[in-house]
C-alpha cells in the first residue's frame, strides 16, 4: 500500500526531488513540507546508496524497482527520480 502524502507527491511521468540521508540508523521515506526525504542504512559507497534509495521508494510507492529512473543526482545528496 501506497503512502498517501508520497502518491500526491510523485505523479507518474514527471519528475521529482529527493533528498537521501545515507548511514541512518533505520530505512525510512518520509514527505516533509513538500520534500521527500529518503534515510537509508548503507554508505554512499560504489552505487549502495541508490539502489538502498531506490528499493525504498519502490517500496513506499507499491511499485517495480524498475519503474523508478535516477535522471540526476547519483554522486549528491538531492537526487531527481521519475516514476515511469
């Protein structure tokens, strides 16, 4: 199931912005003032980081991994997804 504040977030097609907290103590997708902010447990470290972001995001959207497309961002903090 779907988080709802994330689904009138993120519409399909158009991209979104997210900011990744690497090394947190627990995975977790959040919708703050208009900000998805994404806290994964693994290190930015040979890619980790954002396949940890993306799986989450899939998770919490009740959608395919490979439905979600990193188009900026894979060396920065704010990265730029869209949900095809």
């Amino acid at each position: 199931m779907a988080d709802p504040a994330l689904e009138a977030v993120v519409v399909p097609g158009a991209p979104f912005a997210v900011r990744v907290t690497p090394r947190a103590s627990r995975t977790k997708v959040e919708v703050q003032d208009g900000t998805i902010r994404v806290h994964v447990t693994c290190v930015p470290e040979d890619g980790k980081a954002n396949r940890a972001v993306t799986e989450a995001l899939a998770a919490a959207l009740g959608v395919a991994k490979t439905r979600l497309t990193l188009l900026r961002g894979a060396t920065s903090r704010d990265k730029l997804f869209r949900l095809d």
